[in-house]
C-alpha cells in the first residue's frame, strides 16, 4: 500500500489549525453582524446565525509575484483561505482557463468589445473546480476526513473528482432527476452517490443534517462554505488578469446560490484594494432561467428578500429555489447598477446555438442562460453595448446535450458519391 504524504495533513495536537495553514486568512466574520470567530468548520455566526465569510489581512502583493505563479488558482494563493505552499497539495489544480475575445458574438448582438471567460476547461468541466480546490484545502487543514456535498451536478463532478486525487473517501447527494451524463461524470470517479427523490433543496436539507451527525466531513458548501466560495474570486482574479490587469465595465454571472457573483465581485474589489487595478466602475448582472427565477424576481419587484420557489427548468445546473446568496447578489447588482434577468427554456436553447455558431464554444445550460441574458439585457436597454463586456461560461455543452437534441436530425443522410452530394448539399 501506498501512503501519500500531505504537507500540513492535520490540525495541531490541542485541534487548533497550524500557522500558516489558512496563509493570509485571519478569522471568520459575519455578514450579517460583522461578529468575528476563528477559523474553523463553521457557517454560520454564533451571534446571529448570518453566513460567515473569511477575513483577510493582506500583505503587499505585486502583479509580478502572481505572474510568476503556477498556471491554476494557487498563482492567487496570496489572496486566498490557503498555506503559502497550496500548490504542492494534491488537488485538481483547477483556474487560469481561457479568456476568449468573442468578436463574431460581438457583432452578431451589435457590441463593441465583448469576451467570454470560459471555464468549461477546468478539469471536471465547470468552475466548480475551483471552489472545490479550495474547500478540500480546508477541509485537510482542519483535520476533517471525508469530502461530501449536496450538488446540482457540477460540484458532484468537482467533488467527485477532487476527493479521488487526494485519495479522500468522497459522498454526494444529488437529486434523482439530473441529467444522466452528469450522474456518469460522478460515479466515474468513485465514491459515494446518493439520489433523493426530491429536488436540490431537499438534497441540500438532508446534507445539513448529515453534517450535523458527521462533525469529521467536509461538505464543501455546508460546513466549510466560507473557504469553497472564496474559489470563485479566483474568476474575477483572472478576468482583470488576463485583461492586463484592468477590470471590465460589465460582467454577466449565472446565478443558482449566487456565491459565484458575489465573490467576482468581492474579486475585483480586493484587486482595487490591494493596488494591482485601477479603480473604476463596473456593473454586474445576474442571470437566472425563468423557470427558476428567484433572485431575478426579487429584483423586479424592489424587493430586499427572496421568496423561495420550486424549480421547472432544463437548467438544472442553476435549479436552486432557496439561493443562501440571493439578497446579497441582489445588493450587488443594485450597488454597481446592474440587474438580475431570466430567460425562459427556449431563449438557453437559442443561446447555447448562438455562442456555439458564433464562437465555437459548447456551453451547458447555464451558459446558455448566461448568453441569452446578455441578449435579453441589450435588447431593453439595461447593459450598455459599447461598455466592455465578459460574459460568463460556467459549463460544458456535453453534460446537457438533452437541451439540444433536436439538433440531431440536423446531419443531411445521402449515398457516399459525389453525385449524392451535389445534389444533397450543393443544390
Ligand atoms: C455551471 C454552473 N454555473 C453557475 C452555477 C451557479 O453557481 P452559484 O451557486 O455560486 O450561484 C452553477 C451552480 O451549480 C453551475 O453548475
Ligand atoms: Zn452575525
């Protein structure tokens, strides 16, 4: 048997972490409150109950330091809830994925600069690989043993994945009607899968209570959510990066929880902080399906609450009626005076067919949302054509390909001569 030898693998003999184990991370703070707690397995504020997030106290960080970084998240380790020596960790080493000038889309929706950050090439496919990089840092520096979640399919695919590359025993809770290749992308990788007959939220309560009788597993976006959803700044990181350093004038961002959103925006604002860009505003826009539309709802009505909804879209991905995120991507968006749109079943259908046909990407479903909001957004006037835009795409195009069957009866069936073809093809 092999034993694989992990730098920091457990917390310190009286079970405080190691120093240095969460590098730049100084505590947990309240967003509700602003009550303080030490880093530990924890979500919610002793005070108040209000979601936790992790606090920093940043040293100096230059633009060199980080380009001299690995090509994955970890260049951003500085910036991140992780030890200085991250990238030696056994993870999927997921991030620095392309940021694609999208010309032809750009012309085709009559915009003048647009790009889309396409992380459908991290290593499960998704940008759930980075939230779950981190969350598995965690949940090894504090001594926990098992990586779990409840998921809409990608982060089953991310945890799924990540736990059998740190040789973890993994469990994930899904609902029973994902679509099937997601279901297959998960159980590939080993590991627990578990089905309920219910949806996402019901998957999501039951984790809940797991978690509470396992106090030894990490589920990623349970108990140890503050670390998971510090990943997805790592988008922001890499947008204003891969721009020369320079943050866009518009971004547009699936929603499901809506920690994604919140946390390119948190991105962006430490990057100004810290120095490496120069301030100046930007606008951020979320996008729902309209079969699950409640953030998108909330915003419509002027309303500060959102009022959970049971979810009927081919979205599945971003089919969460409870989001823990939703006021404050609501705050978000209204701060830097985007919006929340949604847009029906047939409109993600037409997107993924516009940004495959103009761009040569295969988005999932939520890219799909993603680009027809872009289009809905323009169209009535709330997104400005001539602001440089980044459209977001989050997933890959092959772990939803029931969203685009009818495409099948696309390919024109002919006898193998020359004679077939010209008639068939060449008129
Ligand atoms: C492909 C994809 N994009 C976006 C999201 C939304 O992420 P968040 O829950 O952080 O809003 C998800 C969530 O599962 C997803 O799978
Ligand atoms: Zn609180």
């Amino acid at each position: 048997m092999t034993t694989t030898v992990y730098p920091h693998p457990t917390p310190a003999a009286d079970g405080e972490p190691r120093p240095g184990a969460f590098g730049n991370a100084t505590d947990l703070v309240c967003r509700a409150c602003g009550a303080r707690q030490p880093l530990g397995p924890s979500y919610a504020c002793d005070e108040c109950f209000g979601p936790l997030e992790v606090a920093y106290d940043f040293p100096a960080v230059s633009r060199e330091h980080i380009g001299a970084g690995p090509p994955s998240i970890w260049r951003y380790a500085a910036l991140l809830p992780v030890p200085a020596d991250v990238a030696s960790f056994r993870t999927t080493d997921p991030g620095w994925t392309r940021l694609l000038r999208a010309d032809n889309l750009a012309r085709e929706l009559g915009m003048r600069t647009l790009w889309v950050k396409d992380d459908s090439g991290n290593p499960t496919h998704s940008f759930k690989d980075r939230v779950v990089a981190v969350a598995l840092v965690a949940a090894r520096q504090l001594g926990l043993r098992v990586l779990a979640c409840p998921s809409t399919g990608n982060l089953a695919n991310a945890v799924a994945a990540a736990a059998a590359r740190a040789g973890m025993p993994s469990v994930v809770v899904i609902p029973h009607d994902l679509e099937r290749a997601k279901v297959l992308t998960t159980a590939v990788y080993g590991g627990t899968l578990v089905a309920v007959r219910g949806s996402y939220d019901d998957a999501n309560r039951l984790a809940v209570e797991i978690a509470g009788e396992h106090p030894d597993w990490a589920f990623v976006n349970v108990n140890v959510r503050p670390y998971y959803a510090e990943g997805s700044k790592t988008l922001g990181y890499e947008v204003a990066e891969q721009l020369g350093w320079r943050l866009p004038e518009q971004v547009v961002i699936p929603v499901a929880s809506g920690a994604q959103l919140t946390k390119v925006d948190k991105g962006f604002r430490e990057l100004v902080r810290l120095g490496l860009v120069e301030p100046h505003d930007y606008r951020v826009f979320g996008a729902q399906a309209t079969g699950c539309s409640p953030v998108a709802a909330a915003f419509r009505a002027g309303r500060d609450v959102v009022s959970p909804v049971r979810p009927d879209t081919i979205a599945k991905s971003l089919a969460i009626g409870n989001p823990a995120d939703g006021p404050y991507v609501l705050d978000v968006c209204r701060r830097t005076g985007g919006a929340v749109e949604d847009v029906s079943d047939d409109e993600i259908r037409e997107g993924i067919a516009l940004l495959a046909r103009t761009e040569g990407v295969f988005a999932e479903t939520a890219g799909g949302v993603t680009v027809a909001t872009l289009r809905k957004l323009l169209a009535t006037g709330r997104l400005d054509p001539d602001a440089e835009t980044v459209v977001f795409n989050t997933g890959e195009g092959l772990k939803t390909l029931d969203a685009v069957t009818d495409l099948a009866g696309r390919a024109v069936t002919i006898e193998p001569t020359y004679a077939a073809f010209r008639a068939a093809v060449l008129g």
